[in-house]
C-alpha cells in the first residue's frame, strides 16, 4: 500500500526492502524519496535488543530527513478540520475492529482522546509507548471501508497474492471525534489528492485539530458479523 503516500506530494518513504518489483517500482519513483531501512538509509537506524527481529528496527523522522536534505517543502494538509462536532455525530464509547482470527484492534475514549488496545479471548490489552511508557493515544480515527484487490505475488507456496488496497473513488466509513462517530462517504478523486468526507445527507464532516490515525478495513470484512463493533 505505499501508493497511499502520493497524496503527500513528495514524501519520503521509510521501508524495510520487500519484494523486488515493488523496491524496484518505489526506487524509481520520482514523486518520493526512497529510504530503504536496510540500505541506503541504513545510517537512519537503529535495532533494540528488547524485540526480536524483524520487530526491533527502528528510525526516526530527524535522521531520516538528514538523508534527505533537499526535502524541506511540508506537504499539503491531508485533512480539513473544525472545531464543531458534525451535526451528524452521535456519542461513542468504544469501537472494535476485527482485522483477522487474532487482530482485534480496539479504540477507547477516555474523555479526551482515543486509547489504541488490543482484544483477544474477551481482554484488552493496551497498547504502551515504550519511549514514553504510556498508552498510544490519538485525536481522530478514520474507518475507510475500501475494496481490495489480489496482486501477482504471493507471500507463500499457494496463497494468495499480494493484498492491496483501492482507495480511489468513493465508499463509505466512519470519523471518531470528541467522543462520537460519525457515518461517512469518504472522497478520493486520485492517488495525489488527499481523501475528503461527507455525511450521509452530503454534508461536509471535519476531524478535531490533533493527531489521526486511519484504519482501512475490507468491506467484505466489515460486513461480518461481530466484525465491526460500535459501543455507544
């Protein structure tokens, strides 16, 4: 899904290598700067030795713009914000996410921003900051129910193909603000525009000025019982 970075106009795009002709395809494009973790930008890491690998490898946005020294233009905001609460909007406790058998991602408000936790066998776990030692937290969560399509490379001996997501055109999803949710039909006209969201009567719907996290989630998935759950 590294395509979801053009709307950032020139970004930069920390990975960690992958499939040959998707390295080969982000190395040659001209619209971001390519920053391979384990190549040439190698310097702008560091692994840990409280996580095992692959899960120990570590940046940070300062050494990465340090290899890049010429990327000094910010993007273009990538989301409209309001302070009013969508007329729309109706109170939220909790939402889960049901991404897989063993991935359950679940956001709960505190009364001033969303915690990020896990569930599985009915407990959720929080999800800690080991910098700060406290729980991740976030301003805005953006549900996008999006299509998805099988590319021509699988992970392993008989399965699928790669997965990726179409997140051009329209479709609908929610906006977690303030303590409520609000249903949408998000916007995307192409792969350089940033996404935009209406109500269901069209009306324009903002997210709270802060931190968003957006979670995109397979509409055939979404449909699942259980799979997708609101608690007021």
């Amino acid at each position: 899904d590294w395509h979801i970075a053009r709307q950032f106009i020139h970004p930069i795009l920390a990975y960690a290598n992958g499939i040959i002709p998707d390295v080969s395809t982000v190395q040659h494009a001209n619209w971001l700067e390519s920053a391979d973790l384990l190549t040439n930008a190698a310097g702008a890491t560091v692994r840990t030795t409280t996580r095992v690998p692959p899960d120990n490898l570590f940046s940070s946005t300062s050494e990465l713009y340090a290899l890049f020294p010429k990327a000094t233009t910010p993007p273009p905001p990538v989301f409209q914000y309001a302070a009013n609460i969508p007329k729309s909007a109706t109170p939220l406790r909790q939402v889960q996410i049901n991404f897989s058998y063993d991935t359950d991602v679940v956001w709960s408000w505190n009364g001033s921003s969303w915690l990020h936790g896990y569930a599985s066998g009915g407990t959720i776990s929080p999800d800690i900051d080991t910098l700060t030692n406290t729980q991740v937290t976030t301003n805005n969560v953006v549900i996008e129910l999006v299509t998805y399509k099988y590319g021509p490379f699988p992970e392993s001996p008989g399965a699928t193909g790669d997965v990726e997501s179409k997140t051009v055109g329209t479709g609908t999803g929610y906006v977690l603000r303030n303590g409520t949710v609000t249903k949408v039909v998000w916007h995307r006209h192409s792969l350089d525009n940033p996404d935009t969201f209406t109500s269901m009567t069209g009306a324009p719907v903002a997210l709270t000025p802060g931190r968003t996290f957006v979670e995109l989630l397979l509409d055939t998935t979404a449909r699942e019982q259980g799979a997708l759950t609101f608690t007021p």
